[in-house]
C-alpha cells in the first residue's frame, strides 16, 4: 500500500485517485503525523444486473422447462444444465 504526504497527494491528486482505485486504498501522511486512507467508494449495483451468457436454446423451451418444473414442484434452473 502506498503513502503520500500530503504535498505529494495534493500535486499529484489524480494519478493518486487512479492508484486507489486500482489497489483499493491510499495513505495519505501529514506533517504532524496523522494519516488518512483514501478508499474507493463501491457503485451500488441491481441483484439483476448478471452477465448474459449463450445458450443454444429457444424461448419456447425455457418457457416449457419452467411449467414443467412448477408442475413437478421443482426447481426449474435444474433442467437447464441437463444436456441435450
């Protein structure tokens, strides 16, 4: 982990924001010895925002995979890995 003065952060403010980010966190030393850390704040993201992925299969057969798996009171996800 790296450690600026305080000039040096100051002189060099972006590429230290471009550090943090990178490695996850900064100190930052003062004159009288007191330090700071500088730490990336996280983007909140949506439970539903997950990666595509392909998939050789129709919508008509997910659909029918699904009503199959309510029917039988199963877990529906299971019949995706099945193969074909």
């Amino acid at each position: 982990m790296q450690v600026y003065t305080y000039s040096e952060a100051r002189q060099k403010f972006a590429s230290v924001l471009k550090e943090a980010e990178s490695t996850g966190k900064i100190l930052i030393r003062r004159k009288d010895g007191r330090t700071f850390a500088l730490v990336p704040e996280q983007m909140p993201s949506s439970p539903l925002d997950v990666p595509s992925i392909k998939a050789d299969i129709s919508t008509q057969e997910i659909v029918a995979i699904i009503r199959e798996g309510r029917e039988r009171g199963q877990n529906p996800a299971l019949h995706l890995t099945e193969k074909r």
